[in-house]
C-alpha cells in the first residue's frame, strides 16, 4: 500500500489525497470461497432472545434446531414460527449452507403468559459431532451456553429454563 497525499491544516485528520494500491501475486477466483461464512443476517430482538450458532462445512454440516417450551402447550420451534397467541417469533430457521448457521428465537411482547418456559437445542440431522452456542439475552441479562452433540449424545439439550409469575 502506497500513500500519496496531504493532510489539511484546518481540520484535524481530515484526509486530501489520493491513496495508490498495488496488488502483486495470487489469482484472482471468481465465486465465493466454500468455507466462507454466509453473509449475516439481521435478527429479531426483544426483553428475550436466543441465538443458536453452529458452523458447516463440506466435511460437517448439520441441521440444529431451537425450541421453546411455554405454558399451555405453547411450542415455538421452524414448523410452528409466529403462534397466533404468543409474545414469541422464530425468525431465522437455518437453510441448508455452509458457513455460519442460525437460529433466532425473541419475543416480540414485554407481556407472557405465566408458567415456566425451556429453551431446548435438538439435533435433527446431519454430521457428527457438531458443537454449538446459545446466547440468551433476558432483560439485562445475558449468558451463552455452549454444548456438543455426539455420536453418543444426540437427544434434545435443555439450555435454559425461567419462569414468568
């Protein structure tokens, strides 16, 4: 990297020039390299959120899903994402790509129905073993929980339990 140029007197790092770059060796590929992560994605946020996050690559990819567990038969998880009565929305079920994987689970309300809630990691398919982090934003708390689903350990993980009286 070459730099030509002036700095102004009357502004403090206030930058009047031109900046010359000159690349040399390596090849130029067009196409997104397979291992580089996908382009993130905005997520969902409230007085609770939950992000699941896991990595994929050509040699180990898997499909993780997160699931919360209410009061009432409530049930948040891909197959049932905005229940008609809930304070809750699922708003990223991971698609089958390589690169960063998400889940976003948030409630969309300050006002719940009483009872205890579970947030729950399932294994649905895929490579093993395949590790994992949740982070949990409660108010002003925050915790992340991270985990591994094995050969040996592929039932459903229970991350976080609380309860709304």
């Amino acid at each position: 990297l070459t730099w030509t140029g002036s700095w102004s007197s009357d502004q403090d790092y206030a930058y009047n020039g031109w900046v010359n770059i000159s690349l040399s060796g390596g090849e130029y590929v067009k196409g997104r390299p397979e291992d580089l992560p996908a382009t993130s994605a905005t997520v969902g946020t409230g007085d609770f959120q939950s992000t699941l996050t896991w990595v994929n690559s050509s040699s180990s990819d898997a499909d993780l899903d997160l699931h919360l567990y209410g009061p009432n038969d409530f049930h948040i998880y891909y197959a049932n994402q905005e229940p008609t009565s809930s304070a809750f929305n699922l708003d990223i079920d991971w698609r089958y790509t390589y690169g960063n994987a998400m889940e976003n689970i948030y409630s969309v309300s300050s006002i719940w129905p009483t009872g205890t809630y579970r947030l729950v990691v399932s294994f649905f398919n895929g490579s093993l073993p395949k590790s994992y982090s949740v982070r949990i934003i409660r108010g002003a708390t925050s915790k992340t929980v991270r985990g591994t689903f094995t050969s040996s350990s592929t039932t459903d993980n229970e991350v976080y339990t609380f309860t709304v009286n």
